[in-house]
C-alpha cells in the first residue's frame, strides 16, 4: 500500500520598508511501505475448499482428471508487481506450479456443480490412469499470470489465463479438445496482494465455466455443444 501527500501553506511575513514576502513550502510526505520494491515474492494462496459433504444424486459417468502440464514461457513466476518508486515484487503459488493450481480447482469445480449444474464423479489420477474410467480429461497451461502497476493513487491489475484441454472419450475413442483463452483488469486505489489472488482466481473459474458451457456429457463422452 502507498500513497503520496501534497501539502501547501503560503507563509505571510511582513517587513518593515519593504513588501510582503510571500514564501511557498511544498512537503511531500510518503506514507506507508510499498512505494519501492525490493524483489521480494509473495506467495498467493489458491485453495479451492471441496462440498462439505458428496452431493446426492452424483452422476454415474466416471471422470478421472490428470495432471495439467506447465507448458508456459516463463516459470520462474506467475508475474509481478512493479512500484511508484521502482523496483519490482514478484508473485508465484504455493508449491510453485500454476498447472497443479488450475487441475484442483476443476476437479473441486465438477465434484460440486459440473455439466447441468449436478455433481460429477470426478476423481484426480496420475497419466495413464484410465482404468476404471469413462472420460480423462488432461490439459496445458499456456499462460497463468498477473502484473500490477502502480500509479499515483491508483495500481492497475491485470490477469491472463490460457489453456488447453483434451477429453479422451474411452468408450468409441474419440477426444474432445478445447482452448480457452481469458483476461480481466481492475484498477484499485488501495493496493493488496488480495487484488490479485482475487482476480487471478475469477480469471481462472471463468475459463473453467467456458469449458463446462461449451461441452456437455452424453453417453458417457464429453461432447461439444453444437
């Protein structure tokens, strides 16, 4: 958080035998920390809470999910912060790897309000663990980040998310593949790293509620909406 205070007093003295000196005295009071990086990382938190209990009525299709793969440019970090007064502060995930992020929040998404708005049987497994399933879903992550900027009075935070996904039908062998593709803004004028665990998290359920939109389950496949 940082913030910059203008303060202006016209000081009045006069003098004997000459005119009235007028003298200006501008102070510039910065406030708070935050102004100047120092690379530091901060860690944002992704936990996606599952159902307090397994829905009724869970559909009987079973759906293992796999691992994403990290396909992204730069994994040194998901983005990062740069300030008024210079300097940067970087943001990552805990654990360090975005795809693992984005798999649990669709595995816990499907567990709890899936395709029709119904739970799903969804279960998190290893590559190639087919066995015992209807439809494996597996995914690339293209770009998982966020940046902010900070501006007199104002930081701008923006968010990308990008990915691919890919259903293998077991049943008649066909696959389903899907890209998907998002990006919001906020501008804020206090700045929290809350802002950008927030909008990073929206960026990344709209992606996955495009994916949900877009598809539907019929006789045991993941098919695309016509």
């Amino acid at each position: 958080m940082c913030a910059v205070v203008y303060w202006k007093e016209d000081l009045v003295k006069p003098s004997l035998g000459r005119m009235s000196l007028i003298v200006g005295a501008v102070l510039t009071v910065t406030v708070a920390a935050g102004c100047a990086g120092k690379g530091e990382t901060h860690v944002l938190s992704f936990q996606t809470k599952p159902p307090a209990a397994q829905p009724s009525g869970v559909e009987p299709v079973k759906i293992v999910i796999e691992p994403f793969e990290d396909r992204r440019t730069d994994k040194a970090h998901i983005g990062a912060r740069t300030h008024l007064w210079g300097g940067v502060t970087h943001f990552d995930v805990a654990g360090g790897h975005p795809a693992d992020v984005v798999t649990q929040a669709l595995v816990t998404r499907l567990k709890s309000r899936g395709w029709g708005e119904r739970p799903w049987n969804v279960r998190l497994g290893q590559a190639g663990s087919e066995a015992d399933a209807d439809i494996v879903i597996s995914g690339q992550i293209q770009d998982f980040s966020a940046h902010a900027r900070s501006r007199v009075f104002s930081t701008v935070v923006d968010t990308k998310n990008r990915m691919t996904i890919q259903a293998k039908n077991l049943g008649d062998k066909s696959t389903t593949t899907r890209s998907i593709e998002g990006a919001q803004t906020r501008t804020v004028f206090w700045f929290n790293e809350a802002d950008v665990q927030e909008l990073l998290a929206a960026t990344m359920m709209d992606g996955i509620d495009r994916l949900i939109a877009d598809t539907k389950i019929a006789e045991k496949a993941l098919r695309p909406v016509r």
